[in-house]
C-alpha cells in the first residue's frame, strides 16, 4: 500500500463509521440546518442567508454548497459554501455573476456545480470554486423576456453517466405551463446556449414542477411540484429509458419545494414552503412528517458523514 493511500485509510478509520445527516434550508430563516433522517437532533449550521434555495454537500471534501436567490428584481444572486459544521463560510460565485440561482447539483465525477437561474434565464455551471463558470442554456434575454414566468428555470439535476442534464422551467403560478426538458452536458460545436439543437421537451402542462432528482439505478426522474392538486402538491416520477409516463407518488404537500434520494435506503426526503420535512419510500408509501414549522423551507440534501462531522 502506497504512504498515500495508508494515510487516507488512517483518516478515514479514524474518523468514524458514517450516519445519515439531512441538510436543510430555510428561506424565511435565512438558515442552513441539518437534521438526522428522523427528524430529531436539529441543529443550526449557518444563519444570516438572504434567499437560500438550493443545497448540495460534498461529502468527499466536505463541503455544503447553497444557493442564495438575492432580490429577484436584482442581478445580486450568488452562491455560497462552508465546512459540513458551517464553518469556513465563503461566496463562490460573487453577486451579479448569476441572477436569482435556484436549484444546485452536485456532479462528483466531473467536479463541477450546476444551477437554474431563474430571472437570468439560464442553467449554469462551473468548477467547484467557482472558476470556469459557463451558460448551457439561454431561453431569454432582457427585461421583456424576464416578464414570462414560462422562461423561468428553476429545478437541475445531471447524470454525468450519460453525459445529460435535466431542468425545470415552472411558468406561472398553476398557469399549468411547467415543463421539464433535457440537453447533453456539452453544447454542440458551432451552437450558443440561446439556439442549441439537442434539447429534449419531456414534459409539457405540469403545474409548478421544482425541484428534480434522479435514480440513476432503477432509472427513475423524480420532481416536486408546488402547483395546486391534483397535480400539484406532490411529488411524482418517470422512467426515463423508453416511453415517458408521469406517476404521482405522494401528495398532500404546502408547496412541495426540496427532493432528496436516500436509495441505498430506498427512500425519499421532501420539503415543502409550509415548514414541514417529509420521508417517504421511493414509491412514496410510508409517508411521515420528519419536522413541521421549521420556516418556508426550499431545498434539502441527504449525505452519509462521518459521525464525528455531524
């Protein structure tokens, strides 16, 4: 064994065995929080947050990362990260460099962070400490084109896998003009993010979709949709590989926001705008309510960590 590889098994073998952690945002709060996956143990990991929106955790370096929308009126949004126990709090991607950034996802086999930003009109990414950010899509540009819920984006989620990524674009509020499209992960050569020729429409008519999320085992799209029942509320899936159909799994949600996959346990984590955290099975069975009126709560992720990091 090489001294390397000793001294990370020394590292990891002292660091203890790893335990479930929930991590939580709370818009109205200005907080990121962190729960174990029964809902007990709360505790608060970073405060004075503006808009937080859309988490991620980077268990490998141990990192959270968060988005914070700004004023939505305003091009100051930007993204944030910290230590797991949210220390060494710092922006990564400064104010005005993405307008109102929603939904993250993490890409550990590429290194790289992705977004919707939503009044920008765009899905971004970049390296892990913000360099080398990049639009990938464009679906407006301007004041006028802002003004239209329906350019909106909003959910991301990526299978590095594949080489695709998948987001959301909601529309306006139960207009029932959401929509969930996919694009490769590289723009074609001599295409602009405005004009690209690879993108998928996979869904047309959902109400609110948010947030997205994906079992890349089994094949399955997972989203929230904040819009109103029957349709809305809730939280519904797809299989990807082959014919597209929409399954709602579990409803009964105030404004479904956040989506997170546990799937080694094979169960899901949701939040929604009324301050509760849900748990559920993947097919959304076994629904229970982990916390409730915890804040407007928005995104949320799943990670295993060492015990002594939680």
């Amino acid at each position: 064994m090489s001294q390397s590889s000793a001294s990370k098994q020394t590292r990891a073998s002292a660091a203890g065995p790893k335990v479930g952690r929930l991590f939580v945002l709370d818009a109205s709060g200005g907080r990121v929080f962190s729960m174990n996956p029964v809902g007990s143990d709360s505790r608060n990991l970073v405060t004075g947050c503006r808009l937080p929106d859309g988490i991620a955790v980077d268990t490998e370096a141990g990192h959270l990362y968060w988005s914070d929308m700004g004023v939505p009126s305003r091009n100051d949004g930007k993204i944030e990260r910290a230590d797991l126990d949210g220390g060494n709090r710092k922006t990564i991607i400064p104010e005005g460099a993405t307008f109102t950034p929603k939904q993250i996802h993490l890409d550990r086999t590429n290194k790289k962070l992705y977004w919707s930003d939503r009044e920008g009109m765009r899905v971004m990414c970049a390296n892990l400490d913000g360099s080398s950010m990049e639009t990938l899509i464009e679906t407006g540009r301007g004041d006028a084109d802002r003004s239209n819920p329906s350019n909106w984006c909003v959910g991301i989620t990526v299978d590095a896998q594949r080489g695709h990524f998948y987001w959301t674009q909601k529309g306006a509020d139960n207009a029932e003009h959401g929509r969930i499209f996919r694009a490769g992960i590289g723009i074609p050569a001599g295409q602009t993010p405005a004009n690209r020729t690879d993108v998928t429409l996979l869904f047309d008519g959902l109400p609110e979709p948010i947030d997205l999320e994906l079992d890349l085992t089994n094949r399955f799209l997972y989203w929230t949709d904040r819009g109103d029942p029957p349709r809305g509320n809730t939280v519904n899936r797809t299989r990807i590989d082959g014919k597209l159909q929409q399954q709602i799994v579990l409803g009964g949600l105030m404004e479904g926001i956040g989506i997170a996959l546990d799937l080694p346990g094979s169960r899901m984590f949701v939040t929604d705008l009324g301050g509760s955290v849900y748990s559920a099975h993947l097919d959304g069975s076994n629904k229970q309510t982990l916390a409730m009126a915890q804040g407007n709560l928005t995104g949320i992720a799943y990670a295993e960590i060492s015990s002594q990091e939680k």
